[in-house]
C-alpha cells in the first residue's frame, strides 16, 4: 500500500522539500511565507535557487481560485478541491512531468525577466525561455490550453473537457528543442511505473527498526529525488543536497549517501568516486558541482573517501567488485591523498592544513576563528582513513610495498595527532603561521573519535566521557556541535551549536567502533528520535533559548536556515544509522 | 562612448593579452583621477565585478596618486616619484609589475561571504573569488606584506591590502590568475617579457587586412580590441573564441561573432575556420548550435541566426574556392549540414519557411516584432540559404558534385519560397509561423536579403538598395549597428553594386575615424568595449582594399 508522506494534513509538508524525481530539473514546492505552490527548475545562479517561484500553480473554477488540500506520494501529488482533483507524477523519462485535473482548471501564472519570451509553437505547444533556467514546454494531452503570454502576469490555462471534466497536460523541461517519439502513456500507468522505480530505488538500504519506518521512507524518497544527472557538467548521476537549497552536489555529501547503501555496493562504489571524474591534473576535486557548469575549485570539501572505503570494505558485500574496481579507486584516491599534502603544506610542516573553513564542512567553525591556514584534528582523522584506504586497497591489489608505504603514512599521521596535539582533555588545532597551538569549544576538536580503536583508551575515554556529559556537548537531540558553555554558541548557525547530521554520524560510528556500544546507542537513538520529530533538516536546535547568550531562538526563522529545508545528506545519514541499530538488534536477538 | 582613436583609454577597453581571462581597467569617470582595478572576464552570478582587486602604487607604504600611459602590451604608471611598469607574462594569465625607484604597490580587496585568503607562509599569497577564480601574488624583488583575518561567525576574510614594498629601490611582483589552483611561476626576464608581448602583438596585426591608407591609427586601434577579445579555450569552451566583450553582460563568446571573426582573418585560413568551427565544437546531439558560450555555461536555449553559411561563402570568395584548404573543408562540412538539417527539422513551418521562436534568437533588435508567435523572418531565411548554398559548395570542394547539386537545389528552392511569401512588392515582410498573420517588419531584418545578391531579382536588389541609400543609420533606434553595417555593404557588393558598396564601406571606416571604433561602452560599463566594432573595421578594411576607386 503506498502511503502519503506530505501534505497539507501530514507531519511535514511541500516547505520542507519538494514533490519531484529521480533525474528530474522540474519540481513543485510551497512556498513557506505565501502557503502557494510553485513549479520551478532545479537551475540558477547561486546554491540557493534565486527563482524558486517561478510559476505559480492554481486551481480555478470559472476564473475563481479554488482553495485546496494536498497529499504526496513518492510518485504522485494530489491537490484536493471541493471541485475535483489535480494529480501530478513524472514519466519515465523524468525530464517530463504530467498532470491530470478531474474537475477543476489548473491555472500557471509566471513572469519573464527581460530578454526571456515564451511563444506558441505550430503543434500548439507552449514554450516558455528562460535565461540560465533553459526552456518550459506545455503540452495540453485532453481538454483546452490557452494562453496569455504577454500580459504582466502571463498566463497558461488548462480546463478540463466539458462532458469528461478530464485534462491532461504535459510539462516538459529541455535545453534547446522538445524531441517526443512516442505517444502518452495513461496517466495512472505512468504513475505506478514511477512508484515502482521509486519502490527499486528503496532497494538499496536494509531494514530499519519499526518507530523509523515511516521517516526511512522519507529518508530515501529525500535521496532517490535529489539524484541528477548526467547532464551538462554533471557527468554522472550525483544527489544533490536540495533542489531549492544548496542546490549543488557536493563532493563529502555523495560519501554519506554512499555508505548508507548498504544493499547495493555497485552503486555505492560509483557514488564514492563520481566526483573524481572532476580531479584536475594535480589531484584536486571539487568543492561542489551542478550542471551549468558551477563547479568550484575555489575550496574543497573534507576528504573523507578513505573514510567511505573503509566503512564499504568492513561493512558491504565486495563479491560486486572488481580488481577493476580497487585499481580505480585507489589511483584516484592516491593522487587526491597527494594532493593535501602537496598542495594543502605550501609551509612544509610535513602534514594537510585546512586553507578556508568551507574545506573542513563547518563553515563558521570556532576552530577557525584564529585564522587559516589550520592544522586541524578532523582533518588529520580523515587523512588517516585516506593513507589506509590507499594502503587496504592496494593490499587487495597485491602491491605488499604500495600496501606498506600507505600503512606507514597513516601511521605518521596518527602519531602527529595524539603526539602533538592531544592536550590531555582534547586535540587542538594547530596554526603553522603563529606556530602556535589553538583550543576551542568546537565538536571539530573531539571529532577525532571517529578513529576508534586507532586511538588509544585513555583517549577514546576522555573523548565518550565529554561527549556525553550534558554539561558539555551531550543535548536531548544528540553531541551539540559546539560547547553548551561556550560564548560562541549560536544556535541558528551550521556549526555553532546545531546538532548536524555529518558530525553526529562521525562520533556515533566511532564510539562504537571505539568500544563503547552503550554510549553510541544513546547517542545515535537522541539523534533519531530527534529526526523523527523535526524532519531530516541539516541541523537541529536543542534549546530554545541559546545557553550563554540568552537569545530565544526562533527555529523556523526562514527556508534558508538550517533548521527547515529536509537535506538528503540528513536523509543518508538517517539511513545508515537506522540500518546499524537494527543490525545490533538483530545480532542481539 | 566611442573608443578614442588615438589612446588606448582602460575606460573603455581592457588592458590585457590574447587568450588571457586576466585584465586591468579604469573604472574612474572622465575628468577623475584613474582608479585602476583588476578582475576577470568571467560570469559571476552576483553580478559583474570590475572591481575585484583596486591598485594603487605606493610610496613609503601608502598609496598615491598617478596617471597611466597603455600600450597593447605595456601599461606604464607615471607618478610624481617615478614609473612602475605592468606587463603579461607571454600569453598566460600572470600580470606583471616592475619599479626600480622605490615605488612599491597596493592591492586592495573585499571579498564576499565563503571567498579565500590564505597566506601560504611561503612567500605566496592565494586570494579566491566565488565562480572568477584564484589568484596568486607573490613578490621576486622586495617585500609581500597583508593585513587579511578571517571574521569566523560571518564566513568572511576583512577587507584587505596586500603590500609590495619595495627593497633597495626595486620591486617586482606578479599576480597569477587561474580557475583551479595557482602555482608559484617562473618568470622570463622582464624587458624581455615586454618586448616578446609587443611582438607577438606586431605578428598579429601582419595577420590581419592591411590598413587602408589614413587608417593606420584607428586600424591599430581595432587591432588590439580584436586582440584582447580572443580568449583561449577554458574547459567547456572547447576552442579559443572571440568574446562580445571583456568586462560586462557581454563577455561571453556568440556564434555569430565568430563567424564575423572568421570572415576578418580570411587571410589566415587556420585562425578562420578555427574560430568558424568553434561553436560547431559544441553542436547538441541534436544538431543545436548553441547561441553563446563562455567556459562554464553553453546556451542552448537560444541559438542564433545561422550566419556561418554568410562567412563561409565569404572566406570561400576571397581566398579563392581552390585555394581553400580542403582538410578544413570536410572539417566542416557534416556540421554545418547537420546546421542545416536542425533549421529544417525543428523550425520549418508547413510553408516552408523556417521560424524563429524568440526575438533574442534574432541578430537584431526585432523583440517588438515577436508577439507571442513565431516568426518567419526575411533575414532568417537569407541565412538559411546561404547556409546551403555553402553547404553546397563545401561539397563541390570535396568532390561530391551531387550533394553539391541537391544543396544548391534546396537554396533555390527557399528563395523562391522566400520570393513566394515574403515580398509584398515593395519590401520584405515577415510572417506568424502559423502563416495566417503578417507580421510589421523592422527595417533591418527587411534589408537583409540584399545578400542573397544575384539569387534575387534585379528589381528586388534595386528597391533594397535604395532603401539602404536612403537610410544611413538602418538600425531601429538609430544608432550606428556594426553588423548590419557590414552585411549590407557585402548585400551590395554581392548585388554587384561596386560603387555604392565601397562608399558604404569607406563612410564607416570615416565614422571610425572620426569618433572611433563603435564599442558600446557607455551603455555596458568601463571595460565593456565591444569586439564586434573592430572585426567589421577590418573586414570593410579588407573590402576597400580590393575594390578599386572609380
């Protein structure tokens, strides 16, 4: 039985994520302040849509607009009015939306910034054109289209066929010319293959306990629409972060969304080296990519591939891959590693140094408050996984001597990390320009966790103690990413306080590999419950008033803030979690 | 703004090189102190930022007045201690500076939100713009100081200077710009980088048509705006190509542009059909050439008029059907068919005539004429035939006379439907693709057809031209329009009307002369000096020069 997942009567609605597909530019969202729904192109400027609402979506009845309830499936969107229904789903081909009315006229309202037009084709067809967005087709499959599209706003209409009271219209996205060979498909067909592609994709993961199930389900819808591509510069299919916000892939994001396929090692594996298709001549890839073109070396995202092999080669099915495959990952994996040591030590210091906060993931860090470049402890723990990552894989390759160089760099990196800049109570950052070292409440400093039992006791210890002491790190919802005490706390930023999914994956899965299963288990059932409640957005506010200022925080303050948009990096997150806490129950039992 | 004939004025035309993204311009009004700014020929989506990094040169550390004298090649700074001097290093993106008289150099910059400052603690310094890129400064002789920090709760670096002191008297420092990582550079000796720019300088000019006799200044002018505009192949350009312009909403590279392009530099056949094949390199599967292209984005959406057809019969004229390489001959053949195949496959009508969608498919100001309707207009239809009439000839070159005879029988053909539907008379009209509307008709589109030449009636070429007589400025709002300027001096010659061509053709290079190349600056912004200005000198020039006086 399929089952709404959003509506207008759910736990979670269309201002949290939008209703679209796997491949798909096109979506429908609402829109958090005017409550209307809007199609819109997964295509613009900046990372976060600059148009969202593009064209407006209505329902009316003889020029009246009809208010409406609607309900969502993976694979189908239902308005609901006191005159009928209007169903949206995608074809196959997820470049093209298609729409049933049962009643009720549907009604597009949009404007053109300069130099755009839309224009009445000879097949009847309207295309609209759009700078940088690219073009809108509207194909009226049953009932009438008209169109105004001139006037301020324009217009398209669609009504239903008078002894019927049936329309059917198609929505096309494309670049340059609409190319349709076959003929439309029932509207009811098309919708139950999109479910069934849907219900494949759902494939990928394990079971998850019974009170995660319906957010699981979200989980994967959130991940398996967020996928695009190829097309343009996305060379491969790749998931982005959210089709309106941060509407990018980013390189560290498709790690996560790789491990937590446990189901499926072949697609895991291609996701974890997808962004290496970027790799410029010295090893580099980066920071994030769309398919205008926007992919910006500028910075880059924290190199936790060796991360995502090692959690592929302890934890997945490898019958699937092939020495192909290890040859692959690790000449590209290698020359990356290289890359932060040659190109992140312009100061010699021996080890990778941050050079900008947004390589690290946590953008407004305190632990960068003292200025860059920064030696910093989470970077080092990655660096690790990286040298062991290179060293595992050419040990299946069978190079004993690749496999030992790699072990021993690894091995360099630990001894700098617990040697140098372990203090006693945590790691610190280190500042090559000062020489100095450099403490602060931020999670990044106990991050190292991560490592698990690389690390030895008396560290793993102090580490679980002070991540579970409430008057510390350890909130309601999961480890608050920076110190409860701190004056640096603020709730409404990314790394200042919020409880975040990445982070809450690093510690959870590194208490448990470190030995303390009891510790993880708390912490990573907070975490979900907490998920459960809020929705799977990017971060989560444990207070309501900010712990040493005092300022109330408002939680939805707007779409933008962390605190709202579903994320499918949370989803992944959401995911994986899930699946280990079954798998331990499952091992208990 | 016309570009002053004489001076190379960083008001309204960048310094900069062949094939490099890297510029310096002045961003201060007429009659205000120059205030020199370097940034980038990229597409920032927070719109256009001519001043990425300001420059000032410096004495005793603090900033001063100057004036600056540009040379294609060499930017000196003259102030009240000395001079500094600015140069590219070879074709690369490096910007080099040089003082031996104690003067040093400033950088000042603000950056956005999630932008990079980080001293390498090597002597180098990387600064980072969203979506324009790296930069690397580094000092050879003096000193490199900042005083950059990073506002943590904002995501920010300070605004910041970057310092270059000079010691014993000298400095030299240079600045190296790339999209995804920069390196410290090893630097040929300076005087000699300037002397190797200028003749790099020198050996393109010797590409282009000669000067007309008078002209020199003004051709030199144009020399270096068509210099500059050339930029070298950045990842999903796949060709160097002309850009519209350096700095503005322009600075992006249109296919017409490099067909215009191609038709200037017929005298050397690889950089011609280079820059003619450029934007068949990014051909859709489809077969859509895509209207403009910069690095990063390639529109599809909107291609324009297919004027390639135009330059090639051109190029083909004037070199000599034989003489032209058959190599680049079959390169381009099965592209531009494929063109063609697109034009008849996706915007014929049932009348057979082809159609645009959207006025800015069009090469001129026609938006009014597009009412929701597309449009079949009399210069689409030129462009098309000679289109295939090229085609035609391509094949004949390379000894297919079949094809050859099928193509041309396909131009006849839309000329006689062109004849049929679009001549009312006394003018050329345009249609609603559905054919039940005609449509009122800009003057320019109107006129177009007079390049069909000999394909079209005498009557019909003799009423055209005494419109174009008539009109000295055909463009809609009038203003001078370079490219319509040209396609009708080559209407008229290829109508056989020698006299009235070459007069044409000399009345613009007179304008120039007298008001400089046209470049659009004033509307776009400083540093917004268009290409186009100077690659219709150059082909007029070409003209004049092969049609004898009477």
């Amino acid at each position: 039985m399929v089952i709404d997942m959003f509506g207008t009567n759910q736990q979670f609605n269309l201002e949290r994520l939008p209703f679209t597909a796997a491949g798909a530019f096109l979506s429908i969202y609402q829109d958090l302040n005017d409550k209307q729904l809007y199609l819109n192109v997964c295509r613009g400027k900046s990372a976060i849509l600059d148009r969202p609402n593009l064209i407006r979506i209505a329902l009316t009845q003889e020029g009246a607009l009809l208010p409406f309830i609607y309900s969502c499936t993976a694979s189908r969107l239902t308005l609901s009015s006191a005159q009928g229904m209007v169903e949206f789903t995608y074809e196959a081909d997820p470049s093209v939306m298609r729409v049933r009315s049962t009643g009720p006229a549907l009604d597009f309202q949009f404007r053109f910034d300069p130099s755009e037009s839309g224009c009445v084709l000879p097949s009847g067809d309207v295309e609209l054109c759009f700078q940088r967005i690219g073009k809108i087709g509207f194909s009226c499959i049953s009932g009438t289209m008209s169109e105004n599209l001139s006037d301020e706003p324009c217009r398209i209409q669609i009504k239903p066929e008078p002894e019927s009271k049936v329309a059917e219209l198609a929505i096309m996205e494309y670049d340059s010319v609409c190319v349709r060979n076959a003929p439309y498909a029932a509207f009811d067909t098309v919708a139950a293959e999109k479910q069934a592609e849907f219900d494949r994709f759902c494939e990928n993961y394990g079971s998850v306990p019974l009170p995660y199930k319906a957010m699981a389900e979200k989980a994967m819808y959130m991940v398996w629409h967020s996928y695009l591509g190829p097309r343009g510069s996305l060379y491969e299919p790749l998931v982005y972060m959210h089709k309106l916000y941060m509407n990018r892939a980013f390189g560290w994001q498709q790690v996560f969304h790789a491990i937590a396929m446990k189901k499926n090692t072949r697609e895991a594996w291609r996701l974890l080296l997808a962004f290496f298709d970027y790799q410029n001549d010295i090893g580099g890839i980066p920071d994030h990519v769309s398919d205008l073109g926007q992919v910006t070396f500028l910075t880059t995202k924290p190199p936790i591939q060796g991360y995502g092999v090692v959690q592929i080669l302890d934890g997945f099915d490898l019958s699937a891959l092939t020495a192909s495959d290890y040859q692959c990952m690790y000449d590209k994996l290698s020359r990356y590693v290289d890359w932060w040591f040659i190109y992140h030590d312009h100061a010699r210091t021996g080890y990778p140094a941050f050079y900008h906060p947004d390589e690290s993931g946590y953008d407004e860090s305190t632990a960068y408050n003292r200025g860059l470049p920064v030696i910093s402890p989470d970077l080092l723990a990655y660096t690790v996984f990286n040298c062991e990552a290179c060293a595992r894989l050419a040990g299946r390759l069978g190079d004993g001597e690749k496999e030992e160089y790699w072990f021993r760099r690894a091995h360099y990196v630990l001894d700098y990390l617990i040697q140098t800049l372990w203090d006693g109570e945590q790691f610190l950052e280190y500042l090559p320009r000062e020489k100095t070292f450099y403490k602060c409440g931020s999670i990044v400093q106990l991050q190292p966790i991560m490592l698990g039992k690389r690390l030895p006791e008396e560290i793993r210890s102090t580490l679980v103690k002070r991540l579970t002491d409430p008057e510390e790190y350890m909130t309601d919802y999961g480890v608050a990413s920076e110190h409860l005490k701190s004056d640096k706390v603020v709730m409404r930023a990314f790394t200042r306080g919020a409880v975040i999914a990445p982070t809450e994956l690093f510690l959870i899965k590194g208490m448990r590999d470190a030995g303390y299963e009891t510790e993880a288990r708390e912490l990573c059932v907070r975490y979900l419950n907490a998920l459960l409640h809020q929705g799977l957005a990017l971060g989560i506010h444990p207070y309501r008033v900010e712990p040493a200022l005092g300022n109330e925080i408002a939680r939805e303050a707007s779409a933008m803030s962390v605190g709202h948009p579903f994320s499918s990096w949370v989803g992944s997150v959401f995911l994986l979690l899930a699946e280990d806490l079954a798998l331990e129950d499952s091992l208990c039992d | 703004m016309m570009m002053p004939a004489n001076a190379l004025d960083l008001r309204t035309v960048v310094f900069s090189n062949r094939y490099a993204r890297l510029m310096l311009l002045d961003l201060s009004a007429q009659g205000e102190p120059p205030s020199l700014c370097i940034s980038v020929s990229r597409d920032d989506p927070t719109g256009v930022r001519r001043n990425l990094i300001r420059f000032a040169p410096t004495w005793g550390g603090e900033a001063i007045a100057y004036q600056y004298e540009a040379v294609p090649g060499l930017l000196t700074i003259h102030t009240e201690h000395g001079t500094m001097e600015i140069c590219f290093e070879s074709e690369d993106d490096v910007l080099r500076f040089r003082s031996t008289n104690g003067l040093g150099a400033a950088f000042f910059i603000e950056f956005f939100m999630h932008e990079l400052f980080v001293d390498r603690l090597d002597g180098s310094v990387e600064v980072g713009f969203t979506s324009m890129g790296e930069f690397l400064f580094e000092v050879i002789k003096g000193r490199q100081s900042h005083d950059n920090t990073w506002i943590g709760p904002k995501m920010c670096a300070t605004p910041t200077t970057i310092l270059w002191t000079p010691e014993a008297g000298e400095m030299e420092g240079y600045l190296f710009w790339n999209t995804e990582y920069v390196e410290k550079k090893n630097l040929t000796d300076f005087s000699v980088c300037v002397a190797e720019n200028q003749q790099r300088f020198a050996r393109w000019l010797r590409m282009l048509p000669p000067p007309v006799y008078g002209f020199e200044d003004i051709w030199r002018q144009a020399g270096y705006l068509v210099w500059i505009s050339e930029l070298r192949p950045l990842w999903r350009l796949k060709e160097a190509a002309l850009y519209m312009s350096r700095c503005g909403e322009d600075q992006r590279a249109s296919a017409w542009l490099q067909s215009f392009g191609a038709m200037a530099f017929r005298r050397d056949q690889t950089l011609a059909f280079d820059l003619l094949f450029s934007f068949f390199a990014l051909q859709d599967p489809s077969g859509t050439v895509p209207g403009t292209a910069d690095d990063r984005r390639i529109d599809y959406a909107v291609p324009k008029s297919p004027v390639q057809g135009l330059a090639l019969l051109w190029m083909m004229d004037r070199i000599g059907a034989e003489a032209v390489d058959a190599a680049q001959c079959r390169r381009l053949y099965a592209p531009l068919c494929r063109w063609v195949a697109w034009w008849k496959e996706y915007r014929f009508g049932s009348n057979g005539l082809a159609y645009h969608n959207h006025a800015g498919e069009t090469l001129f100001d026609t938006a009014s004429m597009f009412c929701g309707v597309p449009l079949q207009t009399p210069d689409l239809q030129t462009f098309l035939i000679l289109c295939m009439e090229a085609c035609g000839h391509l094949a004949e070159r390379l000894g297919d006379p079949e094809a050859a005879r099928l193509h041309l029988a396909e131009a006849d053909a839309l000329t006689e439907k062109l004849l049929a539907l679009l001549w009312d008379g006394e003018g050329f009209v345009s249609m609603a693709a559905d054919g039940r509307k005609q449509i009122e008709t800009a003057p320019v589109p109107a006129c177009i057809p007079i390049l069909l030449g000999k394909r079209l009636p005498q009557e019909i070429t003799e009423k055209l031209a005494e419109r174009l007589e008539v009109s000295r400025t055909p463009f809609t709002d009038g203003a001078p329009c370079a490219a319509a300027e040209l396609l009708f001096t080559i209407g008229l010659l290829r109508c056989g009307k020698t006299a009235p061509a070459r007069k044409a053709a000399k009345r613009w290079l007179d304008r120039c002369l007298r008001e400089g190349i046209p470049s659009g600056a004033e509307e776009q912004g400083p540093g917004s000096a268009a290409a186009l200005g100077g690659i219709v000198f150059f082909i007029l020039s070409d003209l004049l020069n092969d049609l004898p006086e009477e």
